[in-house]
C-alpha cells in the first residue's frame, strides 16, 4: 500500500513541455545542431544530463553538453512568464492531501524554475517535500529522483504521478507503480507501454477516477 504520492511537475501539474522542446531546439541550434522538434518531444521527461546524448549520441556531449544546458536555461527563461498550471492541478494535491498521502513534488527542474512553479500551483501548503536538479546526480529515466523524493518524507511505498514514458520508466526502475496522465503530449499506448498502471486524459478525469486507483480513500 503506497503511504507517498510522488508528483512530477513539468508536464503533468504545469503545461511546460512544448516550451522545454522549442527551447532545446533553439540551444541546439546555437551549435549548428539541427533536429526535428518532434523528436525533442519524444525525449522530453528526461533530464538535460540525459537528454543531449538521446537525441544527439556521446560525442555532442562530449563537446558541448554543458554549453547547451547553458544554452537551454537562456531559451526556456523567456518561457516562465506564459507557462501556466493544468486546470485541477491544485485540487488533485488537495484531494490527495486529504486521503492521507504525503506529497511529494519530484522535479528535475532548476530551483528556481521549481520555486516559481509551486508558486503557480500553489503548492507550499500542501507538498510536504520537493525536489530540484540540486538534489541529483543522474535524472530521469534514472530512478534516483524519485527514490530521492520518497527519501525526503518518512513514507515506506510510493506511487508515481507523471506525463512522460521516462517519469514511468524511472519509478518501476525504484520498484513504484505510476499512475500517468497525457497532459505532456504523449500517447495512453506509450504511458502503458513504459509501464503506466492507469491512463488518464486530464487532472481532472485524474481526481474523477482516483478511486480506482492506488490513491483511493481509505477504507474504514
């Protein structure tokens, strides 16, 4: 029985994804690096320690990997002012919080990203902990971050809230189950190939449905 209900945050509590594609695409391309922003999609979730040799090979980040996650926080940093939090992405962390689960924010995201997003989801008050690309040495789809995540609370089991394969990939890597959403762009067979127990549309088809999955009430 899961105690901790692990969040990721771009993509599934905030409407970040299609920004973090288009800002790699433009760092990328600083460095005569030219790639389809469709294939950038496809490896959005990962960490930027992971993501430049996925979609480039071992010799780009060699060379340049450190310069184009410079590059990527100098293109994403125009972003923050229209990104926006998913409709039910507060609420979802209340009904949670209210069933009894501790929450956990697990973020790769810089910290001050992180800080600006609880701030949009109005987060604070509810998550017991979080994380940020401080806390790390490997992202995802490495299962550091969240067996980091459950680390920070005093829970014994979690279950992992994401948008991405790589959010999936990462958590059964840390022995959870994942409970997906597609607000990150990505298909239900890709979510339940990667290991997603349960698919939903939307946060609210989420909070609508929690009860049939590990997050439900519990019983008296």
């Amino acid at each position: 029985m899961a105690d901790t209900a692990i969040f990721d945050v771009d993509g599934t509590l905030v409407d970040t994804n299609y920004q973090h594609a288009l800002a790699w695409y433009r760092a990328f391309r600083r460095f005569d690096v030219v790639l389809p922003i469709w294939r950038i999609h496809r490896a959005i979730g990962m960490g930027g320690d992971q993501l430049v040799a996925s979609l480039t090979g071992d010799d780009v980040e060699k060379d340049h990997g450190e310069a184009l996650r410079d590059a990527w926080t100098e293109e994403f940093e125009p972003f923050l002012g229209e990104v926006k939090p998913f409709d039910g992405a507060h609420d979802l962390l209340v009904e949670v919080k209210k069933r009894g689960f501790q929450v956990v924010l697990a973020s790769s995201g810089k910290s001050d990203h992180v800080e600006h997003f609880l701030d949009l989801v109005d987060a604070r008050d509810l998550a017991d902990a979080w994380t940020t690309s401080d806390d790390v040495q490997a992202s995802k789809p490495a299962p550091d971050l969240v067996e980091t995540a459950l680390d920070r609370v005093p829970g014994s089991s979690g279950i992992m809230i994401g948008d991405s394969p790589w959010d999936a990939i990462a958590a059964a890597k840390a022995d959870m189950a994942t409970i997906a959403v597609r607000t990150g762009g990505f298909s239900a067979e890709e979510l339940r190939d990667a290991g997603a127990s349960r698919v939903f549309d939307s946060l609210r088809d989420l909070i609508a449905g929690l009860d049939d999955t590990p997050l439900a009430r519990p019983r008296s």
